[in-house]
C-alpha cells in the first residue's frame, strides 16, 4: 500500500469523520470515564502534531498526534481505518511521531491505551513500549494500559 503521512489540520470534515470513528470504536470497548480522547480543539493547540496517513489517492486512512509536555510526548488519537489495517501503516505514524518528538527535543514517549485494544497493544510491545503505571493526570483505571518508550 502506498501512503504519505504529513501534518494536517483536524478541523477538516474527512479528518473529523476519522476521528469519529476511533472515538466510536473505543465507546464501543469502554465506559466514557475511561475513554481519553484528545478533542478537537486540543489537538489544533502548538504543542500538539497531529498527522493524516493518506493513500495513494489522498484519502485519509489514519491519524496520529503527540503532545508535548511535561518533557514527554504522550502519543494520542492513533486510528487507521479498518481496510488499511495490516499494511504497516500504523508502524509508519508511530515512527512519523517518534521521529518528531526527538526532533522537538524530547526523549521519551508515553501513551495510555485499552485493555481490550490488542492490536495496538501487540504494536506497542513490539516497537520497544514497556508498561509502566499512570502519568500526568491519569489514575489508575481497570481498562487501561499506560505504556512508554525511551526514544534516545
């Protein structure tokens, strides 16, 4: 599969209905205090890159973002549409967004994601995510994995 990943605005319709959907994936997993999406609006604030993974005719199949803060990045809103699963396309935007944090001068990345995620679970783990317990302004949550990675 051919792709580019670049980044976008999110406030984009197609961009918008991408993010709908993994936020609809993961109510369907999980009760709503365990779902910690990044809204909109965040996702459009300067310390946060959010990226748009396009197919060879420019539709949008995946999105990811890191924010920065609290010298970390915390790796957020990583989708890719069902069709273009298990092509390497979210390996590309994990890579795309490791490749910015360094470059923004940060050395470690974090993320929280779902028990019941196995996918992405299995994708972390094997590109060097170790678990570890809560951060920032997470608590201890029964469906929630908190996960990070040294990018140095």
């Amino acid at each position: 599969m051919q792709f580019s990943i670049g980044r976008e605005d999110p406030a984009t319709p197609e961009v918008i209905a991408l993010l709908e959907d993994g936020d609809a994936y993961g109510a369907s997993l999980y009760p709503a205090e365990s779902n910690h999406f990044l809204p909109l609006d965040a996702l459009r604030a300067d310390t946060v890159h959010f990226v748009v993974a396009r197919d060879g005719q420019g539709t949008a199949v995946g999105t990811g973002a890191i924010a920065l803060a609290n010298g970390w990045a915390e790796l957020k809103r990583m989708w890719v549409v069902p069709a273009a699963r298990g092509k390497g396309l979210s390996k590309a935007i994990l890579g795309d967004l490791e490749s910015r944090a360094r470059d923004a001068g940060h050395s470690l990345m974090r993320l929280e994601t779902g028990i019941a995620n196995h996918e992405a679970l299995a994708l972390y783990e094997r590109t060097g995510f170790v678990r570890r317990g809560p951060f920032g302004d997470y608590r201890e949550d029964p469906f929630s994995v908190f996960m990070e990675k040294r990018l140095d």
